[in-house]
C-alpha cells in the first residue's frame, strides 16, 4: 500500500495568497497620494492611452501573469467625480520603443500586444473630500480583472488603453498621477503690439513642461478671429530687434530671425471677444541627447487684413536632462493629435499571479 501524503488546505491558501502580487507604479505611491492628476484618454473620455513602464518599476512582476489593473481616483481635484460606464479594451505587450524616447506612432511602441480585457467598466461616482490616505478599495478605485493573463517575462512594459464613455452623460474621473519636476525654461522678451492679451496681460507663451526632448511645445498666441498667425522659430533671438515700423507696424518689434515658419488661422475667441481668439502650434521636440539644452527663440506676427501686429519673443532653453520618472505616455483624444507626456503619469497598480 502507497503511502498516503496529507497536506492541511491551511497550506494551500498560504500559497495562493504568497502567488498574488501587487505592484503600485510607482512603488513609493502605494499608500502615498501622488502631486498631481491626470487624465487617461478612454477612461471617461472617447481616446487612447498607452502607458510605458520601465522594468525597474516592475521586477516583482518578472516571470509572473499580469491578471489586473487598477486606477485611483485624484483626491485633490476640487470636483466631485461624475461617474459612467465606458466600453474598454486594454491589450498588454513589451514596450517596443524605451521610456525616455516613445513614438508618437502607437504601433511603435508595443511588441507582441495581447488584448486581455474587453468589455464595460463601470467609474463610479466620488465626492472631492479626500480619505486619510490613498487607498485603492471602492469608489477611490476602478480595478480591471484580466479575461485573459499576460505572462509577463521581464523588461520595459506597455499597456495600451483604448475606450469611450457609453451614452452622453459627462464623465469626470481623473486618477492620481505623479510628475517629474525636468522642465525648459521660458523668458519672455520685448512687449507685444495689438489690442489682444491674456488676463495677465501677455499675447504669447509656452509651456516648460513642453520644452523636454521627446514631448510636444506647444505655442499659442492671443489675436483677431480669423487673421493668420505666423510662428518664427530661430536659434535665440537678435543682438538688435528690429523695428517693424519700416513694413508698416509702429510699435512692433522682431526679435526672432525665423528658422522655421508656421501659419495657422486665429480661432474664435474661446472664453470671451475681450481676449480675441486663439492661435497655437504644437512642436514636437526630438527624444535626441542632442536636443538637451538647446536654445530656441520664438515669436509670433499676426496679419489681419493689411494689419501686421507681433506678440512679444520667448527665449525659451529646452531642459538640461532627461525625466526620471521612469514612466513615458502617449494619448490621443477622439479627433485630436497625439501627446507625448514624459513627465506626468497616472499612478496605477497591476496584479501579478
């Protein structure tokens, strides 16, 4: 007669619980709320997103299967969170471009993608006041269980979200984000002629966040609805501006010998026709080593009718090193042109079996 092995089931539930593994991205956010919030394109808002992670966030994963993911809600948004239901498909694969360097083409930035969940995902409904601390149980969190495992054997990994909101009703569901403090810098130079400015009285500007190799600057200007807009973009700005009452604009000023020209048309005034309307360009910086520290001189004419106007010069220095967030996004809004976001995250968790 075979010896017979008795094993109490005590030991059984021991094992299952040490194969579950949770992982917060990044780790120092587990129980901490992050500095910042962040939209995911598909998750309330017709787009997609895919989020990059670089394999030092991930090595408890190594060897594992990926079975969920779970975002936490922004407790520090000043709104309540209106909650939905939304269509969501999210696939998984190895990163196929690296965290400091994505593609705006998101084919690019994936390897071997398995979809793992399609279907309906509830985000529910939330006031603004905050908890004691971050947590990721009911309706601080949506969590989506995997129909199908991806088997996870290490390095840079992509999951890639692709959703939209079921019906009309507003959705209003930011999940906690983290962000890296690499930025450009910006110096406004000069004065700008013509009756349009923003409140605090400035035709032009630019984000620093933008000015980072790999993301996207983008240039706007204050003007008259319907005039063109004209962005020169040079290599820093003249020793002497130029007095632009020699082609007809008393009070206007050049200071940028343009590179690089880009005309677009002046939008209808977004907020209010004291403002004007609104021009932009958004400029993709290249993810190069080269581009660290580079100096670039911006300015924009507008020409309405026989008018000619300028806005004042930026002086603007793309940032000295790359982000150390380990995280890269790229998103794209329903209709819109896709973002590269180097610096900002959302905080999430992935479960591991």
């Amino acid at each position: 007669m075979r010896p017979v092995l008795i094993v109490p089931c005590a030991l059984f539930a021991a094992a299952a619980v040490v194969a579950q593994t949770d992982v917060v991205v990044p780790a120092a956010q587990a129980g901490a709320e992050g500095d910042s919030a962040r939209m995911v394109e598909g998750l309330g808002h017709a787009g997609r997103q895919q989020i990059l992670v670089h394999v030092s966030h991930l090595a408890p994963l190594a060897g594992r299967r990926l079975t969920a993911l779970t975002f936490r809600r922004d407790h520090t948004a000043d709104f309540t969170g209106l909650g939905g239901e939304i269509d969501l498909v999210v696939r998984v694969g190895a990163a196929g471009r690296t965290v400091t360097a994505p593609s705006r083409t998101f084919a690019d930035n994936v390897v071997g993608a398995v979809e793992v969940f399609r279907g309906r995902v509830t985000l529910p409904a939330a006031s603004p006041s905050a908890p004691a601390s971050a947590v990721w149980t009911g309706d601080n969190a949506v969590r989506v269980q995997f129909t199908t495992p991806y088997a996870y054997a290490g390095g840079d990994l992509c999951v890639d979200l692709a959703g939209a909101p079921v019906g009309t009703a507003p959705i209003v569901w930011y999940p906690d984000a983290v962000s890296d403090a690499t930025t450009g810098i910006v110096t406004v130079v000069g004065t700008a002629c013509g009756p349009f400015a923003n409140p605090s009285g400035q035709r032009t500007g630019v984000g620093p966040r933008g000015l980072v190799p790999g993301e996207t600057a983008r240039f706007t200007t204050w003007g008259t609805p319907g005039a063109f807009a004209i962005l020169g973009l040079g290599g820093g700005l003249r020793s002497q501006p130029l007095d632009l009452a020699l082609v007809g604009a008393p009070g206007c000023t050049l200071h940028v010998d343009p590179l690089i020209t880009l005309v677009t048309v002046v939008s209808p005034p977004p907020f209010g026709p004291e403002l004007g309307g609104l021009a932009q360009h958004r400029v993709p910086l290249p993810a190069q080593q080269s581009m660290l520290g580079v100096h670039l001189g911006a300015q924009w004419l507008e020409l309405a009718g026989a008018a000619l106007t300028a806005s004042e010069a930026l002086d603007c220095t793309v940032a000295t090193q790359v982000p150390g967030l380990g995280i890269a996004v790229v998103s794209q809004l329903a209709g819109r042109e896709v973002d590269v976001d180097l610096t900002r995250a959302p905080v999430l968790r992935l479960s591991a079996q």
